[in-house]
C-alpha cells in the first residue's frame, strides 16, 4: 500500500522560503513510472495544483506561482520536496503530496491523483 | 487556463436519496474528468478517472458521466459516510490541471 507523508516548519515567516518534504513508502520513486505532485488548499477554499516532478528531475509548475517553486527529488531518500519563496498570508493553505497516476491503455493518457498524503499546515505570518 | 465550475455549491440531502453533481468545463475536455470526496480534516481520495471509471474500492452507488464540457458525478443512494465535499479536477492536455470549487452534500 502506497503512503505518503509531508514534513517540515509549520510557520514561516513572510518573505522567507517554505520548504516541505514528502516521504513515499510503499513505493519506489526511483522506478520512474509515476510523476508526483504538490497540491494546496487554503483553509475553507478549493483545491490548487502546485507543480510536478519527475525522478529524472524534470518538473512541471503552475504558471501562476512558477516565478516562486521550485521542486527537487531524492531517489535515495525515496523523498520530493517544495520551495515556494518570498511568501505571504496568501500562501497559507494545508499543503498535499501526491501521487499522479495513470492510465494510458487507449489511445489516450488519463492522469489522476491518488493516493495522498495526510496533509501539512504551513501558516505564514509573522 | 480551464476553469472548472460545480453546481450545485452545496446541497441538502437524506440518506437513500439520489444525490446529482454537475461540472461544467470552460471548453472541451473529452473525458479528462476525475471526481474526489474529501472529508473535513481529510486528504482528497479519487472516486472516479476518465470521467466514469470507478477507482478499485469505491463503492458501486458513485458513478461518472459526461464528455466534452459537461459532467455528472451520481450517488445513487446516499449513505451516513457520504456526507462530504466533492471537488472535479481535469486533466486534460498541459498543465495547469484546476479543481472545480467543490460541492458539499451536508445531511437534510
């Protein structure tokens, strides 16, 4: 059974770097079938995709905060982590890990995500 | 990007009702439609990928219809462990892939 699970500070200060860190077990990262995902929700709001990555590094990012993300991965670790820089209350959401999975046995891929971690409160203020 | 827009935004219900979700795409997305249930506190969990194909483990009475720009998420009969929020998400072409704002099916 895959888990994921998301770490780090719980309160940033504004215009400091958020930093969190997803730790998949159940699977291997290192495999290189799966991209994995971050996703935000802000408390009482709808769901936000963040970006991308995938185990050779490369990554996708949500173009309304690519100025600000950046992901990287560690095989090693069987991790994936997020920096979201010069943050404001804005950013203050639960912020999620996920896994995209996928089906591509038509002639069409279907990406979803699933499964997810248990989510992580990062509150910024000061 | 696509905007994705539910309605109803929350509705009342009953237990054995049947409870209809609708999302309305802001152009074409063939079948790229997943629906998740989310519970307050709780992480998303995929329901429905490709707009109608049951993820394994999700209960018979929660099904996906739709193509192009409309979509319906059906709960045949609504049961206690149902009463949650439920958010369509596409996933057609490059990202950003966007949420819809969720709908919230609160007890009668």
């Amino acid at each position: 059974q895959v888990q994921l699970q998301e770490s780090g500070p719980g309160l940033v200060k504004p215009s400091q770097t958020l930093s969190l860190t997803c730790t998949v077990s159940g699977d291997s990262i290192r495999n290189g079938v799966y991209y994995w995902s971050w996703i935000r929700q802000p408390a009482g709001k709808g769901l936000e995709w963040i970006g991308r990555i995938y185990p050779s590094g490369s990554a996708n990012y949500n173009p309304s905060l690519k100025s600000r993300v950046s992901m990287s991965v560690d095989t090693s670790k069987n991790q994936f982590s997020l920096k979201l820089s010069s943050v404001t209350a804005a950013d203050t959401a639960v912020y999620y890990c996920a896994r995209q999975g996928f089906d591509c046995s038509s002639i069409n891929c279907y990406y979803w995500f699933d499964p997810w971690g248990q989510g992580t409160l990062v509150t910024v203020s000061s | 990007d696509i905007q994705m827009t539910q309605s109803p935004s929350s509705l009342s219900a009953s237990v054995g009702d049947r409870v209809t979700i609708t999302c309305r795409a802001s152009q074409s997305i063939s079948s790229y439609l997943n629906w998740y249930q989310q519970k307050p506190g709780k992480a998303p969990k995929l329901l429905i990928y490709a707009a109608s194909s049951l993820q394994s483990g999700v209960p018979s009475r929660f099904s996906g219809s739709g193509s192009g720009a409309d979509f319906t998420l059906t709960i045949s009969s609504l049961q206690p462990e149902d009463f949650a929020t439920y958010y369509c998400q596409h996933s057609y072409g490059t990202p950003p892939w966007t949420f819809g704002q969720g709908t919230k099916v609160e007890i009668k």
